[in-house]
C-alpha cells in the first residue's frame, strides 16, 4: 500500500531500535510454497493469484518488512516473459505456459506501493530434476545450451568452470535488471553443489586450469569470475541495484569453532567473503539456518569480515514447526536480540510462509515487539552518497524532490508532537518510501490533527535528504464531519445492510463487522478510516458510504 494507515506508530519497546535496517523475507515460488496456490488459468484464478500475494505483501508489510526477495528464477524458468528461459509451472500448472499477465511486474508494483523492496531472487547453477526435462521445452537450457549442463544426482547443473555459464547467467541478470525496476539482483545456489567431490567437471578442469592450479582453487575462481561479471553489468545498467546472495551459513572453519566439514569456502567453493573484500557485492544473506556455536561465532565472523558492506543472515524460522525441528520461539528471538546487538545490517527469514502463518508465534513477535514500527534499508554509500535536496512543496501543493536522481526518489514522512520532528529519531518514522502522490495525501490528512509531519526525500541507494518540516508554528482546522470514536469504540449512526466494512486509505478491507451502535475498535492502529456498508448477497451486493473516522489514542513520544 502507498498510502499512509497510521501517522503515529506505536510507543518505542526499547532505546536500541535501530531506524535502518534490513527486514527481509524470501519469497519462494517454488512448487508455489509461499506463493502461487491458485493456478493462473483463467480470468478469475488469474485475479485469485494476483490476490492472493497482494495478501501476503499486505502481511509483511503489517510487520514492517521493508525487503522482499521473490523467486524469479526459480529452476530452469522464470515467472517473467523472458526471451531466454521457459515460464516456471507452478504459476499455472504446466511449464512454459503463459499465465496471462506478468507476476514480477506485478509484485515490483504492488511491494513499491506498500514501500517495500523488491528483489528479484535468481536461482542460479541448478537447472532442474532430470525427470523433468522432457517438459522444459524448446528454451530449456538443455537445448539452448547443452555444452553447459552437467548431470549430478538427479538434477542438471550449469558447469561453473566454463566461461559460457557465467555469460549464460549474466544475460539473465541483465534482462530482469534492464526491463524491471528490481531494488537488487539476489543471487541463490551460486555455489558447486552439495558433494561436490563427485561433480562432472574433469574434462572442464583439465581445459581450463591454470598448470599446476589446485582444483579447490580454481572452482572457486569460476563462481567469483560469475558474481564479478554479474555485477559489473548490472551496475553498469543501473548503478543502484543492489546484488546480493545467500552463501552457505558458515563461511570457513574458525580456530575455535568447526564447521564439522559444511561451509561456504570449502565444501561448495564460495569465496562469499572475498566478494565483499573485492566490492563486488552489496549485501550478503547468509543462510544461518543453525544455533548455539553453530550460529554465534559464525555470525560475528560474518560481521567482522564485512568489509564495510551490509550482512542480514538468513534465520530457519522453518525450524520452528513441528513437523521440522520444533524450535522454541526463544531460539529465534535470542538470535534476533544478538544480531541487533552486534550491529549486524538486518536479519532475513526462510520462508514466507512460516512467517505470515505466525509459527510459534514468531509473526506476532515482530509486529507487536521486533518491529513496533517502520524501519528504513541501510545507505548504501560505496554505490553513492550524495543525498538528495530537501523537498518542497510546489505552488498547486505537490510534493516534489528539488533535483534529478538516478532511478528517481521515494518520500519518508515523520510524525511527532514536538516541533521540529526529529527525524533521527526512529520512533518518528510512520511511513517509508512513499510516492510524492502518497506522501502529499499524508501531509494534508496531519493538517486536520494535533500533529506534526516532516517529510525527507531518498534515493534508491538510500541516502536520505535533510527534512521538510511541515511548519513551524501549525493551525489546525477544527474537524468536521467525522464519525465519533474514544479510541475503542467506533459509534455508528442507524445503518441498513448485511455488515459494515472499515477500510483504509488505499481502500484495504480492515475490519469487518455488524452494523451495530457500538463497534469495537481497540485492535485498529491509530490512523484514518472509512466505513462503508455492504446491502444484499455476494455477487450482487452494493457498497454504501458511511462516513470516515479517525482513531488516535493519544500515544505521545
């Protein structure tokens, strides 16, 4: 949503809330785990399916996830019309065939108007089963390109030591990145796989190795010769996209600390640390899917080995299910509470799914106390640090950025009832990475309260301008013409129809309820509502206009 639900967030749990930092979830579409569950077959499942992740962005967005990591490529295929590879099946069914629309431009859209990133999740050395192959189709990779697929186990994988993959791959991080408006490249399984001694690349090796070159080594050359040439192009297409990826959660061995023989470096040759060093990579994610020593130590590592880029490791909130590990919740949080602690950039979740079904409880954790409100991507700097200049408000009172950016500005509004709004403050942040459109309906609705707004202007790498505070010494109207409430309960005039529905500013249905005299409120957040009454049955039933409402509590910060 674009658009603005509550301008005061709820009180601040702890001093230590940082106002940047990454919250980020994979998205999996993989044999739709996460998402699709309805198959796009038709007009009406294809609205279902569409509604169906707007209803999971709507979750995540609720909880303040400002990064969403959606499976793009996802073995073989992608679920964008591509000119490369064959439409992923679990978008309608069956390989290859067209679900009538584009979900990736679809999801950018619909995580940009909720004030989230996007990006786009590129599964990348594993191709698909070997059972499978027959359907894949004309564009398969296997008929596209066959001198690059090797059979291991019971799935075809890109060689990694020919040069022809990395420029395979690069071609498809290039197309996302050139025809969409993708936050970042997410690069998932860039790595040799798993019993990787038995992998068929001999006859590679043997062509392609310096003399005398170890063959450790040298694998791990050929994945960091694909991110080097990934990156280079997508930034040389659009400087602000952020590549990532999602190494094995243990880098290498610690002198303290083993392994116990599964890390990044050594068993699958990712060199994840290196990247950082060598700057050709913005973010890493990795997948800390562990505890106890198992997690700890290796998550400072990770930190410490940084290089002045952002590490968010990935948490198996999975585990928390029963049918998994059945973690207590308790393991997740003290992993969160160390992470915050250690100054890491932010913290990612594997699944989707575990987190929106609220598992163990692991939802309600970060909405009501993780996350009590908006929280800002880090800067990223070494891709730019000029900031924009402060916004204005031009003469027909439109919001507007004062000067050109590359990839265009977001807005971020500040709500207090202390002039000026601190705007270090992370308390004060309600809204992120608002349209100018989204941002000016905020500032107009503030004028009818006893509040004050600033609003700050970011670029896509982050950097934020000084604010706008709205004025310095505010009058505001008398309000008229709105529904009374004392904060918990909503008193309705006399209504005719079947049930009311309480909708947000972006028209999102809220609450559904009777049309009685009194209608409880306490659970909605502070913010402005319309009511509307729903008259007659399903298919036919019309929509009434009541009246619109404004709940404050009166929370002061």
């Amino acid at each position: 949503m674009a658009l603005l639900t509550t301008l005061l967030p709820a009180q601040a749990l702890s001093s230590e809330m940082p106002k940047r930092e990454i919250r980020a979830v994979w998205l999996t579409t993989l044999q739709g785990l996460d998402w699709p569950r309805t198959k796009a077959t038709s007009d009406e499942s294809r609205e279902r399916q569409q509604a169906e992740l707007c209803e999971v962005l709507d979750r995540l967005q609720a909880a303040h996830i400002n990064t969403v990591l959606l499976q793009t490529r996802v073995r073989g295929t992608v679920i964008y019309p591509s000119a490369i590879e064959p439409w992923d099946g679990a978008l309608t069914g069956t390989i290859g065939r067209d679900p009538g629309y584009d979900p990736l431009r679809f999801a950018i859209d619909e995580a940009h108007r909720r004030g989230m990133e996007l990006h786009a999740w590129v599964v990348t050395v594993p191709c698909f089963k070997v059972a499978v192959a027959r359907q894949m189709g004309a564009k398969s990779v296997l008929k596209t390109h066959p001198e690059l697929c090797r059979r291991h186990g019971d799935t075809y994988y890109l060689d990694p030591g020919l040069p022809g993959t990395a420029s395979y791959l690069t071609r498809i991080c290039h197309e996302i990145t050139e025809r969409y408006d993708v936050d970042g490249i997410h690069l998932d399984y860039i790595r040799y796989p798993e019993g990787a001694t038995s992998f068929n690349d001999a006859q590679t090796y043997k062509r392609h190795a310096a003399k005398g070159q170890a063959k450790s080594a040298w694998r791990r050359e050929n994945i960091t010769r694909i991110v080097r040439s990934i990156y280079s192009d997508v930034h040389t297409l659009k400087p602000w996209v952020r590549v990532s990826s999602s190494p094995v959660g243990k880098y290498a061995d610690l002198s303290r600390y083993n392994s116990r023989g599964w890390n990044a470096r050594d068993a699958v040759h990712q060199d994840a640390e290196g990247w950082m060093r060598e700057g050709i990579h913005d973010i890493l994610f990795p997948m800390m899917y562990f505890d106890g020593n198992h997690f700890y130590p290796f998550a400072a590592d990770w930190q410490e080995q940084s290089a002045g880029r952002l590490v968010a490791p990935g948490l198996g909130i999975y585990f928390l299910h029963p049918q998994e590990k059945n973690w207590p919740l308790t393991t997740i949080t003290r992993q969160l509470h160390y992470l915050r602690d250690m100054g890491l950039g932010g913290q990612c979740y594997f699944r989707s799914r575990f987190l929106t079904d609220d598992v163990k409880g692991i939802y309600s954790y970060l909405k009501d106390f993780f996350y009590p409100y908006p929280a800002l991507p880090p800067a990223c700097t070494w891709l730019d640090s000029r900031a924009p200049s402060r916004p204005i408000l031009d003469d027909n009172g439109r919001l507007r950025a004062m000067d050109d950016q590359r990839g265009g500005v977001f807005f971020n509004v500040y709500a207090s009832q202390k002039w000026p709004v601190d705007t270090q403050a992370p308390e004060n942040l309600v809204a992120i990475r608002l349209s100018s459109e989204a941002a000016g309906k905020t500032l107009s609705i503030s004028a009818k309260m006893d509040i004050h707004v600033a609003v700050t202007a970011m670029d896509r790498c982050g950097n934020e301008s000084e604010a706008l505070q709205l004025s310095e010494a505010p009058t505001f109207p008398e309000v008229k013409g709105l529904l009374r409430n004392d904060g918990r309960r909503l008193f309705l005039p006399k209504v005719q129809g079947q049930f009311i529905l309480i909708t947000d500013l972006a028209g999102r249905t809220i609450l559904r309820a009777r049309p009685t005299p009194e209608v409880n409120i306490a659970r909605l957040r502070d913010g402005f509502y319309r009511v509307e009454v729903v008259q007659g049955k399903e298919k036919r039933a019309r929509r009434g206009h009541v009246g619109e409402f404004w709940k404050y509590t009166g929370r002061r910060h």
